[in-house]
C-alpha cells in the first residue's frame, strides 16, 4: 500500500487527510512539524510527502532541505500546501517542490495531483467517497 506522509499543525486537517486519503486506499502517517516529519520519514519511508509551508519548530521548507539532504529520498514528490498566499515565493534553486497547493482546495484537486505522482490507492472494501460537484468544491468541504 502507497504511504503518504502529512505534515501540518493544523490538528483538524491532518485528521481530515488522513480519513480521506486512507477511504482512497492509501496508508497515512502524519507529524506536526518539519522536524517531527523528517523522523517519520526515515522511520516510514512515504512515497509522498504533503506538507504545510508554515508552522512551528521547523517549517515546510526545512524538511523539503532535510528531505533533499538524504540521499535515499532525493527523489520523493513533495506536495506544499499553504494559506500563506497563493503562488509564495519559493528559493526554486535550493528547495524543490513537485507541486504547490493553496488553501483551501478540494479533494477533487487533491487526488489527481496524487495519483498522478505516485499513482491511485488501494481502497479496502470500503464505498468510494462522495465526489466534487461541478463547482469544484468537495462535496465533504474544502480542506
């Protein structure tokens, strides 16, 4: 099963991600901080990593820089989310970010971007959740 690693400080959203993305068949890890997140990431071993840009002890760009620092991980596709701003400004020669996300987005962005990086989950048996409507907005809010 496709591991993702959510990093966020944001308690609410992380336990969100990780009931929609685990109904989509995907196995799910989580860590509140960059720090936090570089442990679960050696210990885990995601195929992605969904990250928050800013929050405490150590934010979105500093685990993409510890990230990109282990040899075995260099590779791995980062996803950073924020509500800083849309578009905000990234040192594109140091840190490198497969995909920037703003806040709030819908599943329905959410997955494609996903699915395309590393591929659709392997759902469990359980019924499909309930899709965006025509609007755009996940139907479940967006996130």
């Amino acid at each position: 099963m496709k591991t993702i690693l959510v990093v966020d400080d944001e308690c609410f959203l992380v336990k969100t991600l990780s009931v929609l993305l685990e109904i989509e068949g995907y196995r799910v890890v989580s860590a509140a901080n960059g720090k936090d997140g570089l442990a679960q990431l050696v210990k885990e071993s995601p195929d992605l990593v969904l990250t928050d840009f800013m929050m405490p002890t150590a934010d979105g760009l500093e685990l993409i820089r510890g990230v990109h620092a282990l040899p075995d991980f260099r590779s791995l596709p980062m996803v950073m989310m924020s509500a800083a701003r849309k578009g905000v400004a990234l040192p594109t020669r140091m840190v490198r970010v497969t995909v920037f996300l703003s806040k709030p987005f819908g599943l329905d962005e959410l997955l494609p971007i996903i699915e395309r990086l590393i591929g659709k989950g392997e759902p469990q048996g359980r019924p499909p959740p309930v899709r965006s409507s025509d609007h755009g907005a996940a139907t479940v809010g967006r996130l």
